[in-house]
C-alpha cells in the first residue's frame, strides 16, 4: 500500500511540474484582440498584461471620444479572453480535466 502512495505522490509531482512549465510558457505568449473592425488593436501578455494598443487615424479624426473608449474596452476585453480561452484549454491538455483546489 505504500509503494502505491509514493507513486501517487510522484505523479501528482510530475503533473505540478508539467502544470508549472505550461504556465510559465502561457504567461509569455501574446494575444491580439480587435475591434470596430481592426479600427483598435490591443495586444496582451498570457499574464494579463497589456503591452501594445494600436488606434487607426480614422477613429482618431472622428473625435469621438466615447467611441473610442467603447473600442479601447471592447478590444482589450477581447484580447483578455483569448488569453483566458488559451490558457484554459492548455490547462485542460495538461491535467486531463482533472482539477483539484490546492494541488495546482
């Protein structure tokens, strides 16, 4: 029965090694999310970090500042959530869709 519970235990090692490896490669990966047409950019660190905002000259002549802040948000929310979707879904390649609070 011990054997058993040491090869539990370095199992669930390895997985929070590989677990750990995963999120240290995501928090490096870039998103881009886009709005009103690629009229705003926004680029993001795989740690929530936005690093890049791009806002084309039309928006900017328009002069139409609420607008410009729906796309701003709009764009940024966007590129946040393919962050999330991506981490996720190699979360889920990782552990198999086995989630247990306080090991991972």
């Amino acid at each position: 029965m011990q054997g058993g519970m040491q090869n539990l235990m370095r199992q669930a090692n390895q997985l929070q090694m590989k677990i750990k490896k995963v999120q240290e490669e995501l928090a490096q990966r870039e998103y881009e999310g886009t709005s009103g047409g690629g009229a705003v950019t926004v680029k993001v660190k795989g740690e929530n970090q936005v690093f890049a905002l791009k806002i084309s000259d039309e928006v900017m002549k328009s002069g139409d500042v609420e607008m410009l802040q729906d796309l701003v948000l709009t764009a940024t929310n966007d590129a946040l959530k393919r962050a999330r979707d991506t981490h996720a879904a190699e979360m889920e390649k990782v552990t198999g869709g086995f989630n247990m609070p306080g090991l991972f």
